[in-house]
C-alpha cells in the first residue's frame, strides 16, 4: 500500500519539500519554471497529447477489419499427447472421455513428437506428418466430416 512506503534502510536523502518559500529552496515557482501550460494548476495535459497535432489514436482507421465467415478453428492433438495413450482404437467420444481434448471444436490430429504405439483415429484432419508418423507405427487415421 502506498501510505506504508518507507526510504530504503540506511538512507539520509531527504525529500525536496516544494513550495515552501524562497528561503527553503524550493518556492516561488516550486520547480515548475516560469509560466507555461505546465506551470499551471490543474491536471496539464492528456493522455497521448501531441502538442495539438492529431493524436495517434485518432489517426487510426476507424473500423476494424474482417472475420471469414467459413474460417474452421481447430482443437490441436498432437503425437506427443496421442502416445501418453496405450494402443488401440480411439474417436473424438472416447479421446474426450480420457481428457486428451477438451472443447467442442473439430479436432487436428499435428505431427509435433513421436508415435511408438500403433493407433487407429477418427479425426477432423491430419497433417501430412502426423499421418505419416502414425501410418509408420503401423496404426490407420480416418477422416470424419
């Protein structure tokens, strides 16, 4: 909290106290120069102020770009996640069932690690390196629409 602050243990330098007459070192114009938008009383300037020109926020288009309306977002699986599991046959039912995947996305079977195991999957899609590796281990991926 901020009214718990304290000056580091050992410290001697003692704050400048501002605005306390000339004699103090610190009146008059308390360290603010003379005159000016920030010699005044009040908050200054805004935030992102240029100066006047236009601020970068405001220069900015003003709309956004675009979503594709047919984009497919894919849950990812990979072989290094695939080979914590023992061999055997395994749909999207079943991968969900053993906590591999978790969403309701269509699932992307990745070729990120290695696949010792011989698996038979049902996924959305595959990439060429993981059918490659699964096909090697003598295991079958089959695609579901």
């Amino acid at each position: 909290m901020l009214h718990t602050l304290k000056p580091a243990p050992g410290s001697r330098f003692r704050r400048k106290r501002v605005a306390r007459g000339n004699a103090a070192g610190g009146g008059t114009t308390a360290g603010r120069g003379t005159k000016g938008q920030q010699a005044r009383t009040g908050k200054g300037r805004n935030f992102g102020f240029e100066g006047g020109q236009v601020p970068l926020l405001m220069r900015q288009p003003k709309l956004g770009g675009f979503k594709r309306a047919r984009k497919v977002t894919y849950e990812v699986l990979t072989l290094t996640a695939l080979d914590r599991l023992e061999a055997g046959a395994y749909d999207i039912g079943v991968l969900r069932q053993k906590r591999v995947i978790h969403g309701k996305q269509p699932v992307k079977l990745l070729g990120n690690g290695t696949v010792k195991k011989k698996y038979d999957l049902t996924v959305h899609a595959v990439s060429k390196s993981a059918r490659d590796a699964v096909q090697k281990a003598g295991g079958t991926v089959t695609l579901r629409r």
